[in-house]
C-alpha cells in the first residue's frame, strides 16, 4: 500500500486516466475520490457512475460535465454501445474533454480484452495510470489500525465509546482472511459498536466471519448481516437473563421485555430452548 499511497499523491497534479484493479471492498471507490480530493486542477463535483447500469446517452452527457472526476464503477460491466460512447467521448481534441475519469474494476479486463468482451482501444485509454489494490489478506498489518479507524467512525455515528478490543478479537481479525475485504472489516466494527458489548457482538460475528471463511475471494458481505449476527447474540442474552431473574415465568419475562406472550414464545423456539414455563 506504501506504493500505492505514493502514487496516489503524485496523481493530483496531473489529469491522465487511472484504472484501479482490485476485488470487490477493497476501497477502490475510496481512492478515486482521494483522488479528485488531491487534484489541483479540477474543482468539479466526484460524480459515481454504475457501468453496469448506464445507457449510451447517459455516458455522453456526464463526459461534458466540465471539472468533474467521473468514477466508473465495474467498468468490465460497461455495455458495448456505452464502450464505444465513451471512447467517443475520450478521443475528441484537446481542451475538448473537461472531465477525468477514473475506473475501477475486481474483473481481469486483460481478459476480458483477449476475450472481445472488452474493447481494446478502450481499455489502453483508461488505463494511462494502473494502480493493482492488494486484498486486505495480503496486507494484514493494517487490520489493526482499519478496526480501529471503523469503530472510531461507528462510535461517532452511533453516539457510543469505542471499545477496547480483547485480544483474542484482535488476534481473530488478523488470523481471518477476509473475503469481503474492507467492507466485511467495516461491518465487523459496525456490529460491534452497535450491540456495545465485545463478547456479546463477537459470538454472532463468529458465525458470519466463518461462513466467509472458505468462500471465494471479494465475497460480498453485507453491512446488515453482521449486524444481525450481533444483535440476535445480543437479544438471546438478555432474553435469558430476564428469563433468569423471572425464575422462567415467561408472562412475566415478557411484560419485562415489553414484548407480548406469543412473541417471547416465538423468539424461544428460534433460540432453541426447551426449558418448560413456570406459573
């Protein structure tokens, strides 16, 4: 990534397209707008276009969008008649193009290329700067300082400390090889802030992070499956500890959780206690 980080800086001083590689939650969108950010010679909007979602008449337009970076997210996903607007779009004078763009793709567009699925006067225009984002599993030493820039993040939004991680959750981040790469991180650190307790949130992490595990590289992982995993620990905790206190009267462990009867009974079958009500 120092490399990387490198090339970056450099890149604000000049205009010439970049073409990020890198599997899906690397931070691919992140850097192209780091980008924008550090140009000293655009002062336009960072304008984010799904390929995989554009028309023809779409591209044109958005290339005459005078100082604005266009991010071209899945540029692999770009149809044909959009793959040659766009390298309309690129091929005019000088002076006549005001616009930067910047792309991003987790496909091999080599391949693609070789394949016809990609044209090659195009990919050559795009790729004037290639920048390669290793995985999150090749570069592990940054796990720690990424975990911690996430809770920081989720404890502002949330309103809540940041917690202290153990650790053995510490050790576990590093030993895992990530799929999702940042966007899985990230929604680990959701997750965590969010239930407020470590233990509590790792025990439904556990079953996320491990479903992941054998999975194929840059598998999605979503924000709102962590944080599931986390809270469903979390309610099973506290349901039991009500159910604890109430000596298993579940009339009464129910008005407790402010929950009704059938509910409480419900969410019992699904954690998959057998313990017999007391009256």
């Amino acid at each position: 990534m120092r490399g990387v980080e490198a090339v970056i800086s450099e890149l604000g001083h000049s205009s010439v397209p970049v073409l990020l590689i890198g599997e899906r939650g690397t931070g691919k969108r992140t850097i192209a707008q780091r980008i924008h950010t550090g140009s000293s010679q655009l002062d336009g909007e960072f304008r984010i276009l799904s390929c995989s979602e554009l028309v023809s008449s779409a591209m044109a337009a958005n290339l005459s969008s005078t100082g604005t970076t266009l991010y071209l997210d899945e540029i692999g996903d770009l149809s044909p008649d959009c793959q040659r607007a766009l390298m309309e779009g690129l091929s005019n004078g000088p002076g006549e193009t005001h616009v930067r763009v910047i792309s991003g793709s987790s496909r091999d567009l080599e391949q693609e290329m070789r394949a016809g699925h990609f044209r090659e006067d195009l990919y050559y225009r795009l790729s004037g700067i290639c920048l390669r984002i290793p995985p999150l599993r090749q570069r592990k030493e940054d796990i720690p300082g990424l975990m911690n820039f996430f809770l920081v993040r989720y404890g502002e939004i949330f309103e809540r400390s940041v917690p202290a991680l153990s650790d053995s959750t510490a050790q576990l981040f590093v030993e895992h090889c990530w799929p999702g790469n940042l966007r899985e991180l990230e929604a680990a650190a959701q997750a965590i802030v969010a239930v407020g307790d470590e233990s509590v949130a790792m025990r439904g992490l556990r079953s996320v992070l491990g479903r992941h595990e054998n999975g194929a590289n840059g598998t999605r992982v979503s924000l709102k499956d962590a944080a599931r995993a986390a809270s469903r620990e979390a309610e099973k905790e506290l349901i039991l500890k009500v159910l604890t206190r109430t000596r298993w009267n579940r009339r009464r462990a129910a008005q407790e959780l402010q929950i009704s009867y059938k509910a409480l009974l419900y969410k019992l079958k699904q954690i998959g206690t057998k313990s017999t009500e007391l009256q």
